[in-house]
C-alpha cells in the first residue's frame, strides 16, 4: 500500500486482504472497534452535518481508484446507451401486466404520466452530471447537496434498484428466449412448489445471461458502447417492424372498453411502469468518461428520453389493438398476441427483438450499477476494494463482478412482478431526492444564503414536500373525492411560488442549467411522491426492511469507515496545505465541519 504525490490517499492494487475491506482505523483491532461503537452518536452528528465539495468529488475522492477511466465517449454513445438501458423489459413485459391488470388499453396514459415523471428527473439529473461530472452519479450528487447520510441510504437503494433492474430483466429474457425456441414462457424455469409461488420458479438461464454481460462489461466499455449501439439500432428495427405489422391487425373495437379500471388503475399503472424508464440514470455515471460533458450528457439524456416515451406509447397502443386487454399474455405478450393474431412467424422476430433490447439493457445497467459501487467505494462507506479500476482495461472489474453476481442470485430465484413493484418505489425515492438536492444546490449556498433566506428556502421546501406526501396519501386513501387536492395544490403552488417572490438564487449553472427553476424540480418532487402513492403494501414493507438493513450496515460499519476517511484526509491536507478544507460541514443548519 503507497501513497501518491504526498497527498495522503491510498493506492491499493488489486488484491483479497482485509485492509483492502476494512483499512480503517476503526477496525485495526477489537479495542478500537470498540472504541468507535461507544463514539456512534458523535460521529453520526458529525457526518449528518457534513456535505461534500464539487472539486472533492472530482478530484480527491476519484483519485482514490488509483487508476483513472478512460474517457472515450461521445453524446452518440450517451444516446444509444439511453435507448440501449430503457428500451427492454419494461415495454415487452409489463406493458402485458399492467394492461391486463391495472389499466386496460389506457396503459398508453400510464406510459404518459411516468415518462412525464422520468422526463422530469432527466432534466435535474443533466445540470448535476455537467458539473459534477463523476462515476457516482446520484450518489455523488446527494452527497455534495443533503449530506453524507442521505447520500448513503439513497446509495443502499440505488444499488437496490440496478439489482433488482437487472434481476426482472434477466428473467424476462429467459421468457422470450422460450418463445423463440417455440415453448411456453415458463419453460425453461425449474418448479420447486415447497418454495413458494413467488419464489420457487428458479432461472439458471437469467444466471447464464448475467454471467455473459459481465465478462462483457468488464472488459471494455467503449466496446461495449459499440455492442450496445450496433444492438440497439436491430433493436429500433424490430420495433418499427412490430408497429407497422401490428397495425395491420388492430381492431379498434379492442379500445371500446379504455379504462376499465379507472383513474386509480391508471397511476397504479404508471407507477410499476416508471420501472420501464429506469436506466437512463445509469447514463449520468459515465459523465467521467465522457468526453465533453456540457455539450454531450444533455443530448444523450434528453434526446434518448424523448425517443424512448414516444415508442413506448406507440408500442402500448399497437398491443391493445391487437389484442384484447383481458387476453394479454403476462410473460411474452407481444409474441403471443402476434401468434394469436395469425403471424404465428412474426413471433420469432418480435422475440429476437426482444432478447436484444433485454441484452442492450442488462449491459448498460452492469456498466452503470458498477460505477456507482465504485464512487461509493471511493468513500469508504463499501469496502475500498469495490473502488479498485483495472490498469489494463479502465474499468472496475471488482464492483461489476460483485454486482453481477447479485444481480444474477436474485433472477435465480424472484418474479416479475415482486421485482417491478420493489424497483419503483427505489427509483421514485432517489429521483425524487434528486429533485429536492437540485433545489438545495440553486438556493442554499453556505457562506452566500444569509440565515433569513435558508429559513424561508426550508419553509418553501417543507411546504412543496408536505404536499405532495399528502397528495400522495390521498390519492391511496381513497378512490373519490376531490376537496383534498383543492386544499394540497395551492399548497404546493404556495411553496413553489414562494421560492420564486422571496428566495434569491444563491448559485447559477456554470456550463448548462435546468430550465424553469424551481417549477420543474417541484413538479418532479410532486410527481413522484405522487406516484409512491398508486405501490401497494407490501412493496412498501420490503422497502422498509432493506431500508432497515442499510441503516444497520451503516451504523456498524460505513458510519466508521467514512469518518475514519474523512479525518485522515483533513489531517493530510492540513499538512500539505495548512487546513485547506475539502469538504464544508454546514448542511441548512449552518454548523461547521471538516470532512470528506
């Protein structure tokens, strides 16, 4: 173990030791574990307190990877990625599930009101990832704006949702593969009864499939930008071949019945479907291996986002004109409806189509989820061995070969529709805070927002999040009703507007900013607060209880290993630079402290 330029940050090569997991001080010995437990308290009011800088994210915590990715992509790369990680599971499977279940043939607005929301969050993500141009995505976003902890607990659910992403889809791929090998969906799945019906449909194929990205995923990533675009234009293909063949055997009669379950069927919907938006996220974390962020990560963001809402309404239409809502398959309903249609052949393709889109999809989610372990990693809150970049191919071998294997377990065992409605409420929780970081990062400025503006920031903040939950909570508790909402929307208008009339900008973008602050990050809060309200219970208890376990993890280990980091990195650059501060300890409360 070295260190580099005198800097004090630790160069590690890849190795198994335990000082490669827990190099901390805090776990040196029995006694000063014991020590740090007995010392929880004030290092978690300390790390509370903490919120990390720009240039620490970009220069002091990326140097801890030893080795740096290569910056090889272009906005062309960004926008086929995009395509590539949305354009897969969502559409070839849960467009059947939610038709069939939740909204009829009015799944087409579903679509609508969840690629609002995901249009929404893709505008606040752009202005983060241009000048905060990091591996760590939203994590590292969250990290400089709410602090140490958020940042963390929305990293459990990050890591969360790309696991979870990529288990759903692994499994969908072992769907269509049956289809295309002409056997039922479940086929090729092993039935162990004594398990369970939500967990005893086992998958070695999703295991395969995993494996296969993963070697891909490692061992380059400009060549698996080239993989994904290539992949992704036979993709597009075969989808404009489903809406045009599609079309031909539509029977609008299959429309007579739009929304046979209403408005609450709609956004329960658009809810679970929020699932077939997720991954544009993981285009945010090559923004450090992009060549020209400014310029690149808002075209590749917005112009995929763009294309992929449009197929997806196109795409929901064209099925439940072919087929009525009552008949859609759950598993393969595109190669179903077709083969129902009387183009018994036209399944093939729409199932090749389909493996293709699911593969494009998993490659892009393993690239992403691994770049956010590894920025993770970089703060020691994972075991530092996580952040390790290989010399040879400029990628994190270890998080991808971690995360894979996650990934891959949990397609063994879990279906489809335990994994949508658990993916959701990950993805509405993170983007949502997001939103609220983008606002703090427009308003809140320690040393330039006087004390009277951050106090009237957090009341207009509160104000706009109190809302929304109560909108939330209203749309679950009840089916009728409107005087509620006649209450809630001035509310949030009243807090939104009020950000407007008496809270000055404390920070301008420097290079590209979202439009219309603060009504579209506001919208983005509203919005997906509001849909955390269509997921049912359940799904809401096992949020709970990984949120529980994350919390445990972090007292016991992350909690010590970040503070351990932080305090060696302020001794070191007191040395080199006469207490220059890395980080700023200030949160809203305007308290002070020196971390990383």
């Amino acid at each position: 173990m070295e260190e580099a330029g005198g800097t004090g940050i630790r160069r590690r090569s890849c190795t198994c030791s335990k000082d490669d997991f827990l190099p901390e001080e805090s776990f040196k010995s029995f006694q000063n574990y014991a020590r740090a437990l007995k010392e929880t308290p004030k290092r978690l009011a300390d790390r509370l307190m903490t919120r990390s800088l720009d240039t620490t994210e970009l220069h002091e915590i990326k140097a801890r990877s030893e080795h740096e990715m290569k910056k090889s992509l272009t906005w062309w790369d960004l926008m086929w990625f995009g395509i590539g990680a949305v354009v897969g599971s969502g559409i070839f499977v849960l467009t059947g599930l939610e038709s069939r279940q939740h909204a009829g043939p009015a799944v087409v607005l579903s679509y609508v009101v969840s690629g609002i929301s995901a249009m929404l969050s893709v505008f606040c993500y752009t202005e983060f990832a241009v000048e905060i141009p990091v591996a760590g995505g939203s994590f590292a976003y969250l990290r400089v704006e709410l602090g140490d902890f958020v940042a963390f607990i929305a990293a459990g659910n990050i890591l969360l949702e790309y696991v979870v992403g990529g288990a759903a889809v692994s499994r969908t791929w072992t769907s269509y593969f049956a289809t295309l090998c002409n056997r039922d969906p479940e086929a090729f799945r092993i039935i162990v009864p004594s398990m369970g019906e939500n967990y005893g449909h086992l998958d070695p194929i999703a295991v395969l499939v995993c494996a296969i990205i993963c070697i891909l995923a490692v061992l380059s990533t400009k060549g698996s930008s080239r993989f994904n675009y290539v992949a992704s234009i036979i993709h597009m293909f075969v989808i404009l071949f489903i809406i045009v063949a599609g079309f031909t055997k539509a029977d609008p009669s299959n429309y007579s019945d739009f929304a046979p379950f209403g408005a609450h069927g709609v956004f329960k919907a658009a809810a679970v479907l929020f699932f077939a938006y997720v991954g544009f996220d993981a285009v945010s974390t090559m923004a450090e291996e992009t060549k020209n962020p400014a310029r690149d990560i808002p075209i590749g963001l917005v112009g995929s986002m763009a294309v992929t809402t449009a197929l997806y309404c196109v795409l929901s239409v064209v099925l439940c004109m072919m087929q009525n809502y009552k008949e859609v398959d759950i598993n393969a309903p595109y190669s179903v409806a077709f083969s129902a249609a009387g183009l018994d052949w036209a399944k093939y393709i729409v199932a090749a189509g389909a493996l293709k889109g699911m593969t494009t999809v998993l490659l892009v989610a393993a690239v992403g989820q691994a770049r956010y372990l590894t920025h993770i990693a970089r703060t020691h809150m994972m075991p530092p061995w996580f952040a390790h970049v290989s010399p040879k191919t400029g990628t994190p071998v270890n998080a991808t070969v971690f995360m894979l294997s996650a990934t891959a377990f949990i397609g063994f065992f879990t279906k489809l529709d335990i994994l949508a409605n658990l993916l959701s409420i990950s993805t509405l929780f993170i983007f949502m805070l997001v939103a609220v970081a983008l606002l703090v990062r427009r308003y809140y400025v320690a040393g330039v927002t006087s004390s009277a503006d951050r106090n009237k920031f957090l009341i207009c903040l509160l104000l706009i999040l109190g809302s929304s939950i109560a909108a939330a909570i209203c749309w679950a508790a009840t089916e009728t009703g409107w005087i509620g909402y006649c209450i809630i929307l001035p509310i949030w208008l009243l807090g939104t507007l009020g950000l407007v009339l008496v809270v000055p900008q404390a920070r301008q973008p420097k290079l590209w900013g979202v439009p219309l602050v603060p009504w579209l990050p506001s919208a983005s809060i509203a919005i997906n607060i509001f849909l955390l309200g269509s997921i049912d219970k359940a799904s809401f208890e096992r949020f709970a209880i990984w949120t529980a376990f994350l919390l445990i993890y972090y007292l016991l280990f992350g909690l010590h290993a970040s503070y351990d980091t932080a305090k060696e990195m302020e001794e070191n650059k007191s040395v080199v630079d006469g207490c220059k501060k890395v980080e700023e300890g200030t949160a809203l409360t305007g308290s002070s402290s020196i971390q990383t």
